[in-house]
C-alpha cells in the first residue's frame, strides 16, 4: 500500500503542475489557480487513511481538511495583500507571510472538535467574506508571456518535493493535525511564486484569487466524505463526493469567466 501511495505522489503531483502551468498559458494565471484547487493531492492521503486507519480515522482528518481550507483562505488573503498592496517585494515575501498566516490559523484549530457540518459553514463563510474582500489586480488582462519548458519542470519537481515531505511528516499526527496540514497549499505556493518571478505581482494574485474561489470544491467533497463515510463505505462515499463536486468547479470556473 505505501509503494501505491508513493507512486500516486509522484505521478499525480507533477502531471498537475504540468496541466495547471499549460492551462495558465493557454487561459491565464487565474484558470491555473483554479484547476489546483482541486483536491487531488488532499483526495488520494484521506482515502489512503481510510483503507490504512479506518473510516471513523478519514471521516475524522475529513473535518480537519475543511478547516485546514479556512487556513489557505488566510493564506491567500495575505498573498495578495502583500503582493498588491506593497510595492518592490521580492516574489519570496508574500509566500512567507502567507505560509505564516496559514500555520498560524492551523495552530488555532489544533484541540479545536466541530461537527462536519458545522465546520463546512463555518469555512464556507469564512471563504466567501475573504473571496469578497481580496484585493484585485488592476488589470484583469492575463499575461501573454508563457512558462518555458524548463521553469515548468522546476515547477513540477518542487511540488513533488513538498508534497512528500509534508505528507510524510503528518502521517504520525493524528486524524485532525493530519487532516488540518493536508491542504496545505503547494500547488499554489509553487504556482504563485513561479509566476510572481516571470511575470510580477498582479498575475501571481490572479492565479491566487481564483485558487480561493475553487475552494468551495474541495470543501463540499470532504463534506461528503466525513458525514457518508461511516456508513457508507470508502467507495460508495468517495463516488458520490466525485460525482457531485464537478459541479461546484464548473460553477467557480463560470464565476471566474464573469470576472475576467
């Protein structure tokens, strides 16, 4: 099992980060932040969980991933502040601080029980006040400059990187930390910082923006999972969060169009 988990890790993280780096060239930063917002890293560790520890064990580090979605949310409320609204900062600056602030807000959850349902409004509401408040780019035009070859396969080994070594010093942590660190996010710290270096602040807070608008995707599928989990089995729960959660995408892809 921890050879197919492995493999998973470094096949789905790079084959992303290609995927969301093509899309960003052919339809702008913002459509990249919102394919990476999928939670294709976040999906496969909680269903591994639940085969490995059990149901209750994923149905647990399910609650946990909502609130670790609350954490991105201020992790991107900060990028973008920063990177907007200060000006002359190295690419490096909001990825710290936004990381700070995530860590920050995990530490609060940490101890902290809630019920799914109650954790998935508490985070949707906290997701939809943010989305309403991030500071915008200026121009809503995207970058015509494309990723070259070279910087998408740094791009992709870094990713990987992160993602082993983040889902590797979690393992050990319990149901909640794990769940909580789990969305931790890699995609788009990797994603941001390429682009703030290529192409400046306003493209790499574009592809944030519309990161945080997917994540009502992610929120709904751990919705899902943590209240049909326990009863409904590993496969039938996971199916069911698959099959309704394109739907939700499709809706903040349309909402992203309507902004641009």
């Amino acid at each position: 099992m921890v050879d197919v988990v492995l493999l998973l890790k470094l096949l789905l993280v790079p084959t992303l980060i290609l995927i969301a780096s093509l899309a960003g060239n052919r339809w702008g930063p913002a459509v990249s932040g919102w394919l990476v917002s999928l939670p294709l890293t976040s999906a496969p560790v909680i269903f591994f969980l639940a085969i490995e520890q059990g149901d209750a064990f994923a149905s647990s580090a399910s609650v946990g991933v909502i609130l670790g979605l609350a954490s991105i949310t201020l992790f991107a409320f900060a990028y973008c502040w920063l990177a907007l609204r200060r000006k002359r900062v190295a690419w490096s600056v909001p990825l710290l601080l936004g990381s700070a602030a995530f860590f920050l807000l995990t530490f609060v959850f940490v101890g902290i029980n809630v019920p799914s349902v109650a954790a998935f409004g508490g985070t949707v509401v906290f997701l939809a006040l943010a989305y309403r408040f991030l500071p915008r780019a200026r121009s809503s035009i995207a970058s015509s400059i494309p990723v070259v070859w070279w910087e998408i396969a740094f791009r992709m080994v870094a990713a990987t990187t992160l993602v082993l070594l983040i889902t590797q010093a979690s393992a050990a942590l319990g149901p909640q930390l794990s769940g909580l660190l789990t969305p931790f996010p890699i995609y788009v710290s990797v994603l941001a910082s390429s682009t703030y270096r290529l192409q400046g602040a306003e493209p790499a807070a574009r592809l944030v923006r519309g990161a945080t608008l997917g994540l009502f995707t992610p929120a709904v599928f751990f919705l899902i999972v943590s209240v049909t989990i326990v009863w409904l089995g590993v496969g039938p729960s996971f199916g069911l969060a698959i099959a309704v959660t394109p739907l939700v995408h499709a809706l903040a892809y349309r909402l992203i169009k309507l902004e641009s």
